[in-house]
C-alpha cells in the first residue's frame, strides 16, 4: 500500500512539473492544481493515519491519531482553491489583454498546414 500512495504521489508530481512548464497557462494552471494534490497526499501520507485510532483523546485509548496533517491539509485545500481561482482570473486577464494564451505573451505564426498549398 505504500509503494502504491508513493507511487500516486510521484506520478502526481511528475505530471504536475511538466504541465507547469507547457507553453500555455491553461496547463500551467493544471499542473499547478496537480502539484497541490501531491503535496496533500503527501502530508496525509506522512501523518500516518491509524485504523480504527481513536480521532482525539479517549479514556483507555492507546493509540491516537495525528490531527497535526489533517488540519495541515485542510488548510492546503483552502489556500490551493484561492490560488487556483487566481491563476485563472490572472491567466484569463492576460488573455484579454494579448490576444493569446501563450505564457510570454508571444503570438506565435501559425504553422503551415498541409491542406493549404503556399500562397506565393
């Protein structure tokens, strides 16, 4: 089970990484989303949870759960939706604005298709 959460969390990175170094900020905003998700799985990961742990303190209880990553997680999830929703206003801001969805806000020529013969 271990190799498995592990295994989801580098994915997860991995994916995030390369969509945050595409070219267009609708990737950048997904990888960025991806990223956030790693860094929640990883955080429950750390935490350890135990089955069938008493949630907070409790007569005869030996063992406890961690709150510490579940609050640190729940915090994630608010603090990654607003800089979501920030990417996006940001990322739609610049789109107006240039005219392209490019990062740099270069325009790029369209590349030559095959089924338009050069104009001469």
């Amino acid at each position: 089970m271990e190799f498995l959460v592990a295994s989801a969390i580098g994915m997860l990175t991995a994916a995030g990484i390369y969509l945050t170094l595409r070219g267009r900020t609708f990737p950048v905003v997904l990888g960025l989303a991806m990223l956030s998700y790693a860094i929640n799985l990883f955080l429950f990961a750390i935490g350890r949870l135990t089955v069938n742990g008493a949630p907070l303190y409790q007569k005869g209880a030996t063992d406890h759960t961690d709150p510490l990553p579940q609050a640190l997680v729940l915090t994630a999830i608010v603090i990654s939706f607003g800089m979501t929703a920030l990417a996006v206003v940001l990322s739609l801001r610049s789109f107006l604005e240039t005219g392209t969805d490019q990062v740099d806000g270069i325009v790029e020529a369209d590349p030559p298709r095959p089924d338009r013969e050069a104009q001469p």
